[in-house]
C-alpha cells in the first residue's frame, strides 16, 4: 500500500457528529458560526478570520484552530485515509477522503464543512493497540496520525 497521509477526525465532544459522518458518508468540522472556508488561502487568512469572528481568544487557540480549517481545505487530499474513532459504537471507521471542501450547512448547521469519504472498513477499538488509540484520543478536531500509521495500513491489507 503506498504511503498516504492519515488524517484523524473526530465527531464532537459527545459523539453528535458521528451519524452524520457514517451515514453520508463524509468527514466534517463544525466551527458552524465561521461560515465557509472557501475563498481563504493562507494560514493567515483563516487566523484573521477566526479573529474577527471569536473575539477574545487566545493568539494559542487562534492558531490552533485555524490551524485545522487550513488543513482541513488546503492539506487533506483527494485519496488520503481517514480514521474516525466513534464514543459511541465504541468502533474505529477508516476511509478513503474521495472529495474536495464543501460547505453544506443544509446538510447539518453543526458540521457545515464536509469532504466525501468512501469508508472501507470498521474495526472495534480492541483491534488496536493502546499506543495506537492513545494517538487517536488527540484533542484536536482533525489531525494527523504519524507514530501507529503503520498499525492502521496493516489492518486495511
């Protein structure tokens, strides 16, 4: 299997996001009073945005979560995977990213931002190992999965 980027998402904090993602078959981020993405090219722009839009966060936070709405629209590619741990079913989805950005808040006004994934496999979370799952606990909304990439393209051969 060639060395694609693996992307983490999560469903929200209380696993809101998880019937949407699975059943239309996307990966999505909120931040729903932002509005879309499209349009902002750089770090930079996302960070002005998110500044003017939330004012009174944290140059940290800023950064942060512009951070990942710029990676969400500029670095996450077409055929790059995608791990999905849900709280819910207590199940690991991974999938294949097969579309670019859209915003769609008529789909869910919550998680507006979308990109289509096709979903090739489902594992329950025993079939990895803690280290592996700790990665994927990240804190984050989207983020990259380096240290267990490995773990993850063993499970989909």
């Amino acid at each position: 299997m060639d060395e694609k980027t693996i992307w983490g998402i999560h469903g929200g904090k209380t696993g809101d996001a998880e019937s949407l993602m699975l059943q239309k078959k996307v990966m999505a981020i909120g931040w729903k009073d932002f509005g879309s993405f499209s349009g902002l090219e750089t770090r930079d722009d996302f960070k002005e945005k998110y500044a003017e839009i939330f004012p009174g966060k944290s140059i940290q936070h800023i950064a942060t979560s512009a951070g990942q709405q710029f990676r969400f629209v500029h670095e996450v590619q077409i055929g790059d995977l995608v791990v999905f741990p849900t709280k819910r079913s207590r199940q690991v989805h991974i999938g294949e990213i097969t579309g670019e950005y859209q915003y769609q808040p008529g789909v869910d006004a919550n998680y507006p931002n979308h990109r289509a994934v096709q979903w090739l496999k489902s594992f329950p979370r025993t079939s990895f190992s803690q280290r592996s799952l700790y990665e994927m606990g990240a804190a984050l909304s989207l983020f990259q999965i380096k240290k267990h990439s490995d773990e993850i393209r063993a499970l989909l051969e």
